[in-house]
C-alpha cells in the first residue's frame, strides 16, 4: 500500500500541539515502515518565522518528511472551481461557500492522498473535493463555558466553536486520543459514530537526562500550567494557601510555568493580555493568598532544557486542571522519578491507567482537597516516589513504540472511509 499524506498544522501552534504533530507524524513514518507499506508524507505550518525555526523540524527531515511552509487563503467555491476544476459526487455535509485554502506556493497540497488536520481550530471550511481526518483533542467549552471569555453581562464567547464542529462533522474521520473526546465528540458535536477513532496515546520524553540536583536549593512544588481559564488557578491557589497555612512549618516554593503565566506576574505590565478579566482575576487572587506569595515564584514559559531541569528537582508536580484531554506532564514527572498531584477527570485516569502513573487526585473545585492530598504526599514523599513505574515500562508507550499501532489505525480508517456505504 502507498499514501502520499499530509498532515497540517493549520494555526499558529506551538507546545502540546506542535509537539504532537510532530509525533504524529514520526508514528506514520516509522508506523508504515514497520508494517512494511510506503507512505510519502508532508508537513505543512504557517510561514511565519518568528513562530517557527528549521530547527523545530529537523527531526521530520531526517525521516524523509517534506516541510511545506503555507499562507491560509480563503477562497469562495467558484474560485475554488476555476482553480481545481468542476468535481462530482461532493457529499452534501461537504459543501459550504467558501473555503479555507493551504496556499504553499506550489500545488496547495493537492499532491497529497489525504490531509491529517491537526487540529480542529478551523473557522473555515476544507474544500469540499479533499478527503481529510482531524485531530480532535477536546471540547473544554462543554465543561468551562468561560473558557474563551465573556461579554459584559457574563455571557460566554463561544468563539468559532460551530465552526470548529463542523470541520469534525465533516471529516472522512476523527482522531481521538481519549474515550471522553470522543464520548464528546459523538453526543456533544453530532458526528458520526462510526467515523470517530480512538487513536494509542504515545509518550515522548523531552530528555533523558536532567542537570543534577542543588542540595543546597530550597525544596518546591512545580505547578505545570497556562494563562487559560480551565487551568482553575483560583482554586489551585486556594488550596495552596490553606496548605501552606495550615503547615507553616514546610519549607516548599511553589513555582509556576507554561505559556504566557509571565502574566501573572506584575512585571508583566504592558504585554498584550495583561488587562483580560481572567489574568487580572488570577493577579487579585494571589495578591489575596497571602502564604501562597511568599513562596510563589513565576518562571513563565521556559525552554524545555530549562523545564527538564525545574521538573527532575522538584517533590511533587502539580496539575490543577478543570478539564482537558489530559496532561502528559504527570508521565514526564515520572519519568524523573517525581509523583504528582491532579484534578479528578476522565482523562486523567485514562492516562493513569494506559500508563500505569498513580496519581493523588483532588477535586478540581474543593481547595480542601488540594491542601490535604498534598499534606498527604509531603508526608510519605518516598511511598510515593516507590510507587512510579521505571522507565522501561513507561518506554512501552514512547512514539517509536506506538507507531506500528497508529500507523496500522490510520491505514485502516482510510481504507474504511473509502468504502460506499453498505
């Protein structure tokens, strides 16, 4: 079998999602060179270098991926005609008047068999002649209403998320990595059942190895998080504040990184966001935690080197999340031997489970429950650093590993989807 893919990054991601485009990717490369078929692949991201350096890509290169820099253009459908010609037999749920183009100068992407879209951010239409799966990591608004902000009278943005439905509804399938996106993806955005997959979850260590610990440095708490609102930093601070309250005694900093979290902190002043509700919500509160200061320091969005180092020294991670597709930080940390504490949801035990990381969970709106699983864990520190799984079994779910399974689900959706219906 031979398949000519592109997968396309379609906004200007960075982080988590780049990461797993990347990923996906090297799986689809190294997956069909494992199963014994031919796949030329793509990779397209917005030409934009002050987002995007070569080097972000090199990885792709060394495994014979073509990278294809793009400008989006949106065309209308009779431009779209003139361009590729009059096509036949479009499905209905395809059609739409305009379309979102991946414009790179050279054929926009038309050479390609097929399109991974990672992810669903897509406020415009895909044309209606291309075949395409979609990467869909969640549905937070379902769960955090406010996540995208709210208008004066405290009515929630929703954004383009009719939009972004419709790029899932539309899709010949959908990749999902959690049970729960895509239990969301069936019954909250109405696609069909039978074109929603349930992808393996891969895990990719950012390094081996981590600078050896200060045993001079002050013990802290590594809070992995952003700038958004379902990160739940106001209870997550609560809850710091009532533990730090309650045992005056330990000498833990909190620290704090991830995108934009530079925010909160006054220094800060000027920057774009730096006057949204939420971040100056966020600034109140820790004005208000008055224990919680004292010992908070904000790194902001550090390079990975730099965060390997924080996360290998620190005694406990902390994930405080009210929702999302889960968090991979909580394997990292074990993979530096570090245990972490996290909100209850769905997602998070899927990943506790397909990785065998035991997590002390809270409840993401009750500080108390913070404050004291966290007493708990800094009391037996090293019950709980026994109970983390080596790196060999966690190796057992790295990219190189899982790439025979995603490419083998991939190859097969694609088939399926070229199937009439019965």
């Amino acid at each position: 079998m031979h398949l000519d893919i592109a997968v396309i990054l379609p906004a200007g991601y960075r982080g988590g999602t780049l990461r797993g485009a990347l990923n996906a990717t090297r799986m689809l490369a190294l997956g069909a060179a494992a199963c014994g078929d031919h796949v030329t692949l793509s990779f397209g991201h917005l030409d934009d270098p002050s987002l995007y350096l070569d080097s972000d890509f090199e990885e792709l290169r060394e495994l014979g991926v073509r990278i294809r820099p793009f400008r989006p253009q949106v065309v209308s459908a009779a431009s779209l005609a003139s361009l590729y010609g009059e096509w036949v037999e479009v499905p209905e749920r395809r059609r739409a008047p305009e379309y979102l183009v991946f414009n790179d100068g050279v054929s926009n992407f038309e050479d390609a068999d097929f399109w991974l879209i990672i992810s669903d951010r897509l406020n415009v239409a895909l044309p209606a002649h291309r075949r395409y799966a979609i990467v869909v990591y969640d549905y937070i608004q379902r769960y955090v209403p406010a996540i995208f902000g709210q208008t004066a009278d405290r009515t929630a943005i929703w954004m383009q998320f009719e939009a972004y439905a419709e790029a899932a509804r539309r899709a010949d399938f959908v990749v999902c990595t959690t049970q729960q996106t895509r239990s969301d993806c069936i019954g909250y955005v109405g696609a069909d059942p039978e074109r929603v997959r349930l992808f393996p979850m891969e895990f990719d260590p950012l390094s081996d190895d981590a600078a050896p610990p200060d045993a001079d440095a002050r013990p802290y708490l590594l809070w992995t998080t952003n700038s958004t609102h379902h990160k739940n930093h106001l209870n997550v601070l609560e809850g710091m504040e009532r533990l730090f309250r309650r045992r005056p005694d330990l000498p833990h900093e909190l620290k704090m990184s991830g995108v934009l979290t530079h925010l909160f902190d006054e220094s800060s002043k000027g920057e774009p966001h730096f006057d949204d509700p939420y971040i100056k919500r966020v600034r109140a509160k820790i004005e208000e935690c008055e224990a919680v200061k004292r010992r908070l320091r904000i790194l902001g969005n550090i390079p990975d080197g730099s965060y390997v180092d924080q996360l290998a020294r620190a005694d406990v991670l902390v994930h405080g999340a009210l929702y999302d597709n889960g968090t991979f930080s909580v394997v990292e940390a074990a993979w530096f031997g570090v245990p972490s504490v996290s909100s209850d949801y769905p997602a998070m035990r899927e990943i506790e489970s397909r990785f065998g990381v035991p997590l002390e969970y809270f409840e993401a709106t009750d500080p108390d429950t913070l404050a004291a699983a966290l007493a708990r864990m800094l009391e037996a520190p090293d019950v709980a650093r026994a109970r983390l799984p080596g790196r060999e079994r966690l190796r057992r779910h790295s990219f190189e590993a899982t790439a025979p399974g995603y490419w083998s689900a991939f190859r097969d959706a694609v088939l399926d989807a070229q199937r009439p219906p019965a």
